[in-house]
C-alpha cells in the first residue's frame, strides 16, 4: 500500500508462510473442536454414505505412484526439491487458486524460484491455459527449478515429474480421505474445517492479489515507468473487469482476453 502512495515503507512484523498458517489454523480447528465436543452430531439422514473399498484401491496406488517418484528423486537428484511440491500438494486443500499462495511460501519465499518469474511468467501463463492451476504452477515451477539446476532437457524432465506428482499426492489425499470420510464425516473436527478453513483461504488469494500487484509494479520500475501509476492501473483494471464481467455475464476466457488485450496496448504506448 505504501508503494502505491509513492512511499518506501518497511514494517518490521512477524510473518507466517503458508505452510506455517495452514498448521496453525488446523491446529486451532482441532482444539476447538475438542473444546465443544459435546456439539450435537449430525443427523443420520443428512450423513454421507460410505464409499467402495475401491477408495482405498485407489488411494494405495497413487501413494504407491509418489513413493516411486520420489525414490527416483533420492538416487537421481532433486528429492528435497519434489518433496516440496508434495508437501505444497498435501497442504494447499486440493489446489484451485489458493496453490499459487501456497507455492509463493514454499518456492518464491524459500528462493528456489525468483518472484518477478513466478508472478511475471510462471502465473499469468498459468491462469491464460486450461486444466487445474495446481498442475500448471507445480509444473512450472518445476521446469524453473530444473532449468536453473541443468539446463532446458533438465527442467522439462523436472516439470514432468512435478506435473505427475502433484497430480498424484493430491489423489491419494483425496481418496484416502473418501474411503474414510464414512467414518469421521459425523466429526466436528471435519465438520469445523469445512465452515473455518474458507477464511484462511481467502486470506491467502488476497496475498496473491497483493503480490501479482507488487511484481507489476517491480516490472514497471524496471522498465523506467511510473510503479505507483501502474500499481493503481492494476488495481483499478481489476476491480473493472470484475464489474464488466458481473454486468454482462462475459465468461472467463473473454475476461481473459480482455486484460490481455488491454495490457498490450497499453505496452504498445509505453513502448511508442
């Protein structure tokens, strides 16, 4: 905010990734719960049935699929790296936009990737292309990590195994999950996570927002133009297209190429 008003401010306050704020929101989920466990349960007709064995089938195969990738990344390099993007899997609540927050605490904080790649490159393409963001950043992330590490065939064979990963970690969760979720549905702890995880969430997107923000700015600064114009520029386009796309019911891909339009031209008269 400070560099949207032409200030350099630097508060010095304590921090928490994303990892470290999803633990301590589960943690606090699960001490309330045990706080009001005496909660009434839900009603049996409102209760989910059981599902097939075949969950657990499932669930054993792709645990099996990521305990094979990863031992291939112990005896051929980039175990701490892929075990990363499972952990960033496991921990982002099955993906959707909130990965890319979780991603930013996991590979632009920890300075495996650099910020302006992942918010100039790595996130704009990924939200331009179809298909889950989660495989789409972890895949990106992962071609960056092995560029960096050996070169174009390295960071291809790296973005493979992060695409195949990610994929796989966030199914075994799943179906895991599933096959026991006929016994633990009627939990308050699971109950209490679905009504109090939605916060953490949001708060995590509008620290995405922020930081798509800031690289725009940082861009702009690099190339010798106004930042704080372009920040409000970024804001302000933001919040239009929200309107016009609320207003007319456009779908996202016309949005889409809406902004992609209007930031070229816009290149076009900075650059004339």
């Amino acid at each position: 905010m400070g560099e949207l008003l032409g200030q350099r401010w630097r508060p010095a306050l304590p921090q928490l990734d994303a990892l470290q704020l999803v633990l301590v929101t589960l943690a606090v989920i699960g001490v309330w719960s045990l706080w009001r466990r005496n909660d009434p349960p839900m009603p049996a007709s409102k209760q989910p049935a059981r599902p097939a064995r075949a969950a657990w089938s499932s669930a054993a195969v792709f645990t099996a699929l990521v305990a094979a990738i990863l031992i291939g990344a112990v005896l051929l390099g980039g175990a701490e790296f892929l075990g990363l993007i499972g952990l960033s899997t496991v921990t982002s609540f099955g993906g959707g936009e909130a990965y890319v927050g979780v991603a930013d605490g996991f590979f632009v904080a920890s300075g495996i990737v650099p910020a302006a790649e992942f918010y100039g490159q790595a996130v704009p393409v990924a939200n331009a292309l179809p298909g889950p963001i989660l495989v789409k950043i972890a895949s990106a992330v992962g071609y960056s990590y092995g560029l960096q590490s050996g070169g174009p065939q390295v960071g291809l064979a790296f973005a493979v195994a992060a695409f195949v990963l990610s994929v796989a970690a966030c199914c075994a969760v799943a179906m895991l999950l599933m096959g026991g979720y006929g016994r633990i549905s009627n939990s308050a702890l699971v109950r209490r996570l679905g009504a109090y995880v939605l916060p953490v969430i949001c708060g995590l997107l509008i620290t995405t927002c922020l930081s798509m923000v800031r690289a725009n700015m940082d861009i702009a600064e690099r190339a010798e133009l106004p930042d704080a114009a372009v920040g409000w520029a970024t804001v302000l386009g933001a919040f239009g297209l929200w309107w016009l796309q609320r207003r007319l019911r456009l779908h996202d891909v016309v949005v889409l190429l809406i902004a992609g339009g209007a930031s070229l031209a816009a290149l076009a008269v900075a650059a004339g």
